[in-house]
C-alpha cells in the first residue's frame, strides 16, 4: 500500500523494527481518512518479516478491531470481510465509509464489551507462527466504558511480543489510562497532491465500473444477451466485492439520471462528458426500464450482502434486466 509523506513516522516505525525495541502500545493520531493503516501495514509488514499475509490481511496473528452497531458478537464474526475488501480497495477511507460497508450507517457506533472479551480470548492462545501477536484497533475513543476497562490490565502489563496498535481521530477522547500507556504519533494530513493521488485512483476505479455498466446498456439495447453476460460475468470477476456493491451502486444512479432525463430533464444532472450517451439511453430505453432496473440492482446488492455466489447472483441480474 502507498505511503505518501509522514517520513518522520516512517522512519520511528523502522527504527523500531531495526532495533528490536517495539512499544507494546502505539496510539497513532489521524485526520479522518489521513493514511494511518498504510504506515500499520507497512510497519506490521517489517515487523513479521515480509510476510505476504500481512498486506493481504489475513495474517493469523494480526487482530482487527472497529466500531460496530448493535452486535452481540465479535466483529472479526460479523464483519471482517466487508472491512477487509474495504481497506484493500482504499486504506485512505474516511470513517463513514467503514459503516456504510458494513451497512450500519446513520447507527450508533461503538466498541462494546463482548468485542473487548473476544480480543482477550484472542491474545490468550498462543501465536501460531511463534513471533508477534497484534491487535490493531481502530477508533479505540469508540470504546464504552466497559470494553475500556476490560482491556485495561492487558494494555498496561501484555504477555511478551503481544503488540497494541490504536488509530484515533480523537485522541483527547480515548480513555486516559489506555493512553497514558502508549507511545503517541501524529500521523500527518495528506499533502493536496497526494490527495489528488488518492482521488484520481478512486475515480480510475469507477471509471472502470461506468464502463462495465455502460457496456452493459448497450448490450441489453442490441438484444445481445451473450455479451451482457459477459459483462455480468466481468463485474462478478471484480477482485473486491466492495467493488461489486460499487458497480450496483453506480449503476443504479446512472438509472436514475436516465429516468429524470426521460421524466423531468431540467432536474437531471448529467457529467457534461457523458451527456450524449445518457440522453442516447434516455430515448432509447423503456419509460418503465430505469424504475425497474433500479429494483433489479437493488435486489442484487442485497444479495451481495448476504454473500451469495457472485457468479450464480450476476447471471441473475442480466437475465432479469434482459427480460424487462
């Protein structure tokens, strides 16, 4: 994962590593969406020696923590998979981000109790490659009081190689005793370059599934049923399925601006580079095909979230557009 600027902090990780004198708390302080996972990642890279695993987050002595809604259970349970495809698609992702790919978004979030027990059961087994076992936790300033607590003995006094990393963006708000037991390191803004850096790949990412989706109108407006499903099949071979919901996403916008255009053009806001093609779409496709290719892409995006076969689940949405 790319690093832009923070070379101070850059430099401290390594130095860590170098030195065989790691901290067994790091609080690193960030701006909402500043770029701290990318430093964590790397520095947890070195840390366990280049293991591939690491960046691909599924190292099995590395412990994710974040905030949920609601839950009774440990979000490693729940909620690893959508958090995982999330930081591997964007590490520079901003808080509301995270909820609305777990979909609890506009809930009250938190770090309750019973994740706090879990993460102890964690650090009690042993670490199954013998070297580090690490915890990194994300918005500890989202802990209840309880979970705080429940943690407390562990951060001040861990078992040997057993390593905390927090990530806050507020971290006057993290519970004293918590982080009066960590090393603290400012992670620093993006720089309006590496900003721009960031968003353009955001957008080369979604230009790619304005591209799938478009590809997909056309071949539905031929009547070419063999290459939409091909164009199916492209979106369900998307590495990331935060991608895919993405894709459902974007697409179920674009319907959307096709139906004001074909309705209420003067409310329709339409990307000026793209105008031809909507206004294409818009006279060639059914008044009743936007509304209810809207219904068909939300079907599928529930699907995703219930984790059904990618293949099987696209194959299906095609067909169903095909057939309105």
């Amino acid at each position: 994962m790319m690093v832009y600027g923070n070379t101070e902090v850059v430099n401290a990780l390594h130095q860590m590593v170098e030195s065989g004198r790691v901290p067994h708390a790091l609080l690193l302080h960030e701006d909402d969406g500043g770029g701290a996972f990318p430093l964590v990642l790397q520095f947890l890279e070195e840390l366990y020696g280049g293991n591939p695993r690491v960046g691909k987050l599924i190292h099995p002595d590395i412990h994710f923590v974040f905030p949920v809604a609601g839950s009774d259970k440990p979000v490693s349970l729940q909620y690893m998979g959508p958090f995982r495809q999330l930081l591997l698609e964007n590490p520079y992702f901003f808080e509301n981000e995270l909820y609305t790919s777990i979909g609890i978004e506009g809930k009250q979030s938190n770090i309750s109790v019973n994740e706090a027990r879990s993460i102890l059961e964690r650090l009690s087994l042993s670490a199954v490659e013998g070297g580090y076992r690490t915890v990194v936790l994300y918005l500890p300033e989202k802990m209840n009081a309880q979970a705080a607590n429940a943690l407390l003995k562990m951060v001040e006094e861990p078992p040997q190689k057993t390593l905390f990393i927090l990530i806050t963006h507020a971290p006057e708000k993290v519970l004293v005793t918590i982080a009066s037991r960590c090393l603290h390191l400012r992670v620093q803004p993006l720089s309006p370059e590496a900003e721009r850096e960031v968003h353009a790949k955001e957008a080369a990412g979604q230009s790619v599934l304005t591209d799938l989706f478009h590809d997909l109108l056309e071949a539905l407006l031929a009547r070419d049923l063999l290459k939409a499903l091909e164009t199916g099949e492209a979106v369900a071979d998307l590495k990331v399925r935060e991608q895919q919901k993405s894709f459902c996403r974007l697409a179920s916008e674009d319907l959307r601006r096709i139906f004001l255009l074909q309705k209420m053009p003067t409310l329709a806001r339409v990307p000026e580079e793209e105008e031809d093609f909507y206004r294409k779409m818009a006279a060639a496709l059914k008044p009743s095909f936007p509304r209810r290719g809207m219904a068909v892409l939300d079907r599928a995006l529930l699907l995703l979230e219930r984790n059904v076969n990618q293949k099987i689940l696209f194959t299906d949405m095609v067909n169903r557009l095909y057939m309105l």
